[in-house]
C-alpha cells in the first residue's frame, strides 16, 4: 500500500498477534529505507509510520496515541482495510494448535498474552455451552454427538494436543468416509474453537463500528473476511452503518437492495452501490478472488472483500 500510495503521509500498522507484527515492521521498514535511500522522501515528503500490537476495536486508542487530534475525530483517517483470519505464518507453525494436520498444543490464542485457549473449552467448559460453539461457530451439522464424545473424552483425561483431537474426530467422524470427511469436520471443529478462544465475532462487529468512527468524509473502510460467519457480519453491520441504526429485513436481502447502477471507469471493481444518510456501500455483493489469483494462491479462495464509505 505504500509503494502503490506515494502521497501517504500516515500509516498506521495493528494487529494483535506480536509475531505477524514483528514480520510486518521489518518490511516497512526495508521499504522506508529504500525510500529514503532512494532520495523519494524528497519528492513526496515524510511518512509517518507506526505499529502496535492491538486488535482493532482498539483503534480509537492506538490512533489517539499517535496523533491526539485523530483521538477527538477533529481529523480523520482516509482508509483503513481490516484482514481477517489466520495468515499461513499461524497455520504453518504448529505451536499455535491452528492446523488440523500438525500436532501441536491445544492453544489457538491469536493474543499469546490472553489466558484463554482451546484446551480449557475442551477439557472444562459447561457441554452445552461446548455444543453451542460447535454449531454456532462450526456450523457442524454433526455437533451433538461431536460434543458428547468430546465430554466422554474428559472421563479419560482429557484432549491436550490437536492430535488427540484430531484422532477423536476421525476415529467418530461416520457423516461421510475418507480423509477429505474427517478434515472438513476438524476445520469446522477447529474454526470453531479458533472463534471462542479469541472472542472473534463480537470483537469483529466492535471493530467496524470503531474504525468506521475513524474515517474523514469520503474515507473508506474495507474488509476481507474467509468464512460466511465474519463476511455475515460485515454486510449486517455495514447496513447499520450507513443507515444508522438496526438493518431492515428488506435491507438484509442483497437482492432486493435498491441500488443505482454506477458506471466508473476509474474504479471498474464495483458497479452498483448502496446509499444510505451516514455512507455507501460500495460493494453490493462482495469482490471474490479471480481464477488466476486462485492459483497463485490457493489459500485466498474463500476470500470475500467488502468496502463502505463514509459520508
């Protein structure tokens, strides 16, 4: 974003996993040296750029420690982009207890400072409230018997490693055979327990209403979220948003959305818009990876971008 955006003069970095922060403040700044090595400083004037290991519904804080006037909204911040999910660098590394296909601690924390992980769900919480978040947060259609098998597990003391889970599932996964049946139930138990650990869909609906605050007249916040939970969120929320308050029914029907065609030749990546007092929407249906970046990234295929902006 800063190469593709020479005339920045702010960025600020968040996120609330200190290792992908680590990762990210090495490329700014190479990138800022470069720059600067470059002589392009000169041309285009200093950037400012700062990272803090928060998440985002604390960007009003993060923003206000800054620049006191971005604090009291005397000023704005003209775009924000909010990227959901694990990156590969947490799928990846095993400690975490992200994959379903490497063994590993029963963690999950995106936060390795909060105290909750998925070891504590498995082995203590109250099993309704274990099957709640098996259905609700898994969408597994199969979540009473997956919770009475994990409860069982308690009497034989307990899940402590993903692979204890992982062999649990496959050894009770009957809804369909094969590898491709028992991976696809253990990504949706894993999802899951991910979202619990981390308070994620709360978290994510307390953060657009916050970065929304954020943004000057005109200025855009979009989102790129990988799972219909979080991109459910993000439609719903975007619609309180820019009407300011609860979205109707009808307004929760994409397909019965009065929208005004727009033809843009700038900005050919959305077509139709949806107006309201306090923004747009600027994606009636949300921007899905193309077949070639599909294959050049595999990983980005449940991808689902959303974009609104401020009045």
């Amino acid at each position: 974003m800063m190469e593709a955006h020479p005339e920045m003069e702010l960025y600020v970095g968040m996120d609330v996993d200190p290792s992908a922060l680590e990762i990210g403040r090495g490329h700014i700044e190479a990138f800022l040296a470069s720059r600067e090595a470059n002589g392009d400083c000169s041309l285009q004037g200093t950037l400012r750029a700062y990272t803090h290991v928060k998440n985002f519904k604390y960007i009003k804080q993060v923003l206000g420690s800054v620049d006191e006037s971005l604090a009291v909204c005397s000023s704005g911040i003209d775009g924000i982009l909010i990227d959901l999910g694990m990156s590969s660098m947490q799928v990846n590394r095993s400690n975490r207890g992200f994959s379903v296909l490497q063994d590993g601690p029963l963690d999950m924390r995106m936060d390795p400072r909060a105290t909750l992980r998925a070891e504590d769900i498995l082995n203590s919480w109250p099993e309704l409230e274990l099957g709640r978040i098996l259905r609700d947060y898994g969408e597994e259609s199969n979540w009473q018997f997956l919770q009475k098998q994990i409860v069982k597990a308690r009497e034989m003391g307990g899940l402590h490693s993903t692979g204890d889970l992982v062999k649990l599932i496959q050894r009770k996964c009957t809804i369909s055979t094969g590898r491709q049946g028992w991976i696809k139930t253990a990504t949706r138990v894993f999802q899951a327990l991910r979202i619990a650990v981390n308070d994620e869909l709360r978290v994510l609906e307390d953060s657009l209403h916050s970065s929304f605050d954020c943004l000057t007249t005109g200025g855009r916040l979009a989102v790129i979220s990988f799972h219909s939970l979080e991109d459910r969120i993000v439609k719903k929320t975007f619609l309180e948003l820019i009407h300011g308050g609860e979205a109707d029914d009808e307004d929760d029907n994409e397909d019965d959305l009065p929208l005004p065609d727009i033809i843009d030749e700038d900005e050919p990546w959305f077509n139709q818009r949806v107006q309201g007092r306090n923004g747009i929407i600027l994606t009636k249906r949300p921007i899905t990876p193309s077949q070639e970046e599909e294959k050049l990234n595999q990983r980005c295929r449940s991808a689902k971008l959303r974009v609104i902006q401020k009045a």
